[in-house]
C-alpha cells in the first residue's frame, strides 16, 4: 500500500481526528441539522477511517450509506457500524474508491478529505472522482464550498525559527572544525549547501501552530474559493494562483502570514441544506483545529507604517516528487503606504511537508 | 527513490553520522592503521555517503577508490572529494550497488552498513551483492565480521513505556465517553484494538536508548557472530536464530534485555589487518554511539535470585511489509535457579521500527 495511507491505519491517528470536536461536530451539525436533506437518501463517505462520517449519515436518516475507506482501518469501521446496529445500512468497502466500484448511483457524497492548508494531501482528487464517477447530477457534496485564507501574523515562532537555523550553521562550523582537526578532513566546500538545506527546513518550510487572534495585524484575506460540485478535476491539479492584499490599520512588523481554510456544507442547488454548517481552522481563541494554522515566516520582518497594505501573489503547485505535498511561492510581492509610495519586497519560497 | 533513502540525502543525517566519532573514528583507525593492506589496492565504498570512507581510503594509499551512492548525496559526496584534492583517486558513481558496473574487480569493500540491532535497515544485502559481484577472490570486506550481543538490563525506561502504555489507554476510556455523549458513538468496541495497537507501540516495539554499564544485571552474551567474507546473501535473509543463557549474579529484577553489536575490522586471511579495529556499541559510560542499544521490555520485570540464569532463544525475522524492518522473539524462555529448578517465562514480540 503507498505510504500515504498508513498513518491512516492506526486508531491511534483516528483518534487524533475524532477528538478535534470542531472537525467532528461540524461533521455531526452537518448531518443531524440537515436530516430533511438526509432522509432516504444514497449517501457515498469517501475515506471514511474509523466509519464515524457513515454513522452520522445513517443517524441522519440515509437509508443506504457506502462506506469506502482504502486501509485496513476499514475493518474498524465495520466493528464500529455494527456495534451501533447500523450494519444493515451502512456497507463498509475496502478499496481507493479510484479502483471500487457502487451498484447505484448516489444522492450525498460526505467526506473528510481536508489537509494542511485545505490542499495538501491532494485527497480532494478522490473526492473528484468519486463525484465524476458516483454522484446523481443534482446531488450534494458535503461539504459543498472551501475558501483559502492568508493573514498577516506577528509570530514569535517564526523569530525561533530563525534562531533555530542559525544555531545549527554555527554548530555545523563547529563540525567542519572537528573534522579537519580529527580527520584532516575539510568538509567546508559543503557549508553553503548544509545552509540551504536547514534554511530550507527551519525557514523556509510551513509551520504548524496555533495562532492566537491577538497575533493578527490585519483582517485575514480569502485568496481563493472553490465550489466542490462544479471545479474540475484539472483544475485543482493545475497551480491555483491567486492575488492578495492585506490591509495593516496599525504601525507593524509583519513576521509572517498564516494560511487557513473554512469549509461550508450548504449542499446543493437542488437539495440545498436547511442549515449551512461552517467549519473554520481560523485562527481562534479557544485554540486551534488538529489542522492549526500554516505560518510562512517572512523573517526578520517586513515593518509597515499605519494604513498600508502588502500585496502580492500567490501560487500553490505540487511537488514533482510527491504530488500529496506542495510549494508556495509569494511573488511580486509590494508594501503600498498610500496613492504612489510602493515598495517591492522580496520574493517567498515554501514547502508544505 | 524508494524511501528507504531519502534520509541519506540528507547533509543533516550525514552529519549526524559522521560525528559520531566511536563510528567515523573507528573507519578512520580502521584505514590509517593498516595502510600496507590498502597501499595501491582498489577500494570500492557501498553506499559512500558524503563520501567520507572513500577519502579515508584514498588516504591510507588506495590507488583507486569507487564510491557508490544511490542518492543526490553523490554529488556533494564528489564535492568533497574534489575539495581534498583526491578526485584522482575517488570516482563517485551515483547508482545502487545492484545496478551499477564497475570497470575492475577490488581489493577492498569498506562499507558502513549496520543498522540498529546490526540488522535493521537490511543494508547488508547491498554488501554481499558487493562482495560476490566485485570482490577479489583473496579480497578482503571492512569490517570483516560482526557479532550480536543481548544483555540482562534494569531500565526506568521500561517502566516509562509501560505507564506511558497504561496512561494512552485511560485517555482512550475519557475519549471513548466523550464519543457518546457527544455523538451518541460508541466506540467500545474499539478498545481492545486500540490498547494493543498502543502495547504494540509502547512495550513491543525495541526502544532506543542509552544504556550505562552500571544498569546491566549480568554479562552480555554473544548470540551471534557473522564472518562478512562466506555469509551468504540467502543465509542473512532467513531468520537467525540462536539461543542464548544470561547468568545473573545477584538478585535482582530483569526488566529488559538491551540489544547491540560490535564490528572488528581484521581484513581476510589473505590479507589481514596489521592493527585490529573494534566497533563497539555496547553499554558505555561515556555515551552510547548513535546507535544506541535497542531495549526490550519484559515489563513488569523477571524477579531472579542469586546465581539464576535466563535462557532462551531469539529469533529475527524480516518483515513481511518492510524488508528493512525486523521482528524479534524471545520464546522458549525459563529461569533456572540451580539443578532442577527451572521456571518457564512468557514469550515475547518486539518490532524493531
């Protein structure tokens, strides 16, 4: 089985996902406000791990829900569908539902198929297909909307960062000493290549946290926005590009941007949802999603004056050597401090690991 | 690229290899000690690295030094070598050691190939493949032999593990409460697969750590002992299996067995060492190399009286989904407190990740 999946085996990891109660009962809203929606529908879950989204489907009032799920966990799910007296409605289905096949049509597709930064992953691919392949033309995907969101950050992760980089060149100069002095070896024709390599890791790599809504300077930007029933397969494999502008009210040093996402489960424009659950990974008071923020640290800082703005662009590309993991670049990146003050800022490479 | 690799490409992981000084000290002295065995002979290094065994060679005479690496690592592998001034002497050949050719057979294969537990990562098949595709008749492998060792322990970390173990699982009941009352879900009958995914994770799986000599309960046995130039390739891919007997001297409880090895460096029949190099990673005061000793737990503790013995046999086996990783047995083990007192123990697993 390829790697990706794995993690996804063990309920240790399935735990970690239930218990992020946001992600769960945004899940569990979604279905039980919506059962009008629900009711003697065909319901298809794509990935469904330990079964939970199935069960809620089949509370909700689904009269049949397709189960698809490519790990082993799916044993789990059966053990977890049949302890809720639920086996006559929900059908678990070992397989990647690029290879599974349904006897009928559905009316739902639910999924979980979220990762950092809504794209990585790429498992919205499966959900694609699974519509392309399973869904009746006026059915629902839930969710049925997802935005992209940045904010400019003040962060004192990104400050360690920084530090955390410059103490491992100082300790890899350190090594290059030992080396030549045990070894008679001269290792420094590798120096350079070493600080690419952890300026890569520690700077230029996305950060997991959870940003506090004190650490915004200025109202977060959605960048971009995708209606799951009509984007194309195509399109989410091509680089998603995008503009932003960020406005800063107050004298600042921006440290860095935080990158979220929100999804919406509205249904669909002939079976729209009673009550429109959000799912938001913003950053938040009463603390972060299992998914947190993405912080892209623009360290030492970019300092700005009151009322100005950063704009810039974005794009979003998979990675040649994994498509599950992707880059970001922010170019032509200008802070705007009022009608013909603009001045260009540097240009921004990051992974997403 | 398999996976298995991509942490080699690494200058990060490199450097952590090369300043373990037990390790890099030991080829070093290995080379430099025995400069007649490598004066104008023909060195081939499996899997050079950074290359750094390959310059060690060159240095201690070789006329001509073939450097095999499968990863990008190759080119700062070359790099180095050319900052040296050696690259007359070392060609760098990026490939796998299966698939590449070289134009001559050696004298020599220096290679650094052990793994955690000796065998883990099961490098020493890309050796052997060296060795019968490229080795002289009268050539002669570095390290020549390698020996496996277990030794009765008393460790905190065992008991760590186990309350670690213990702790998970009540988290898993809250967690398991928390489900049905906020979702009507009962996932109960999840439990007993999570808490042995969790025992599988805490107590069966090896643990690296750094032993001191102070902790061993009695002495290591030798359980295991391969001459590197007539092993052959289907002998090292089946299990090994030995059996072993640990004097305890003392009362005392055994709550683990650390794992190690050792490599000597003695050249071949026909072309010995001058000066005998020993690897050692066994329990030290002055710090455990990077490969640390592997611990298995026998949690909650064996209770052994004055002049008792444990014997028994282990097995390591390959595993089936990962060829790299391995699976270890204790079966078949008794304590025996004199003549005809003899008391059977449990049988343990351990997954060596």
């Amino acid at each position: 089985m390829a790697n990706y999946f794995i993690t996804y085996s063990y309920l240790y990891h399935q735990k970690d996902m239930l218990e992020d109660h946001v992600r769960t009962g945004a899940y569990f809203n979604a279905c039980m406000r919506n059962k009008a929606q629900f009711k003697d529908r065909v319901v298809l879950d794509v990935g469904t791990g330990s079964g939970i989204l199935a069960i809620f489907a089949a509370k909700a009032g689904a009269k049949k829900v397709y189960a698809v799920e490519a790990t082993s966990m799916a044993q789990h799910a059966r053990e977890l569908v049949d302890a809720q007296g639920l086996s006559k409605v929900v059908e678990v289905i070992q397989g990647t539902i690029e290879s599974v096949t349904l006897p009928e049509k559905v009316d739902i597709i639910i999924s979980e198929w979220m990762g950092y930064f809504l794209l990585r992953e790429s498992m919205l691919d499966s959900v694609l297909v699974a519509r392309d392949k399973f869904l009746k033309p006026d059915g629902a995907l839930y969710p049925s909307h997802a935005r992209m969101f940045l904010a400019p950050i003040r962060s004192q992760l990104t400050q360690n960062r920084f530090q955390e980089c410059s103490n491992s060149v100082e300790n890899w100069h350190d090594f290059v000493a030992d080396m030549k002095e045990y070894y008679d070896v001269d290792l420094n024709c590798l120096t350079e290549s070493f600080i690419e390599e952890q300026q890569d890791y520690f700077v230029k790599t996305a950060t997991w946290a959870d940003v506090h809504p004190n650490q915004l300077l200025g109202p977060p930007v959605c960048f971009a926005s995708l209606d799951l029933l009509t984007v194309t397969q195509d399109e989410i494999k091509k680089a998603l590009e995008a503009n932003y502008s960020m406005h800063l009210p107050q004298m600042c040093t921006v440290e860095g941007l935080a990158g979220f996402f929100d999804v919406e489960f509205k249904g669909s424009p002939s079976n729209p949802a009673t009550d429109c659950v959000l799912l938001s990974t913003a950053p938040s008071a009463t603390g972060a999603t299992h998914w947190g923020q993405l912080i892209f640290s623009l360290q030492p800082g970019i300092p700005c004056p009151q009322n100005s703005t950063i704009e810039g662009k974005i794009d979003i590309t998979r990675r040649g050597d994994n498509h599950r993991l992707l880059d970001v670049t922010l170019s032509e990146q200008a802070l705007r401090m009022g009608e013909n003050n603009r001045k260009d800022l540097a240009k921004y490479l990051f992974h997403i690991e």
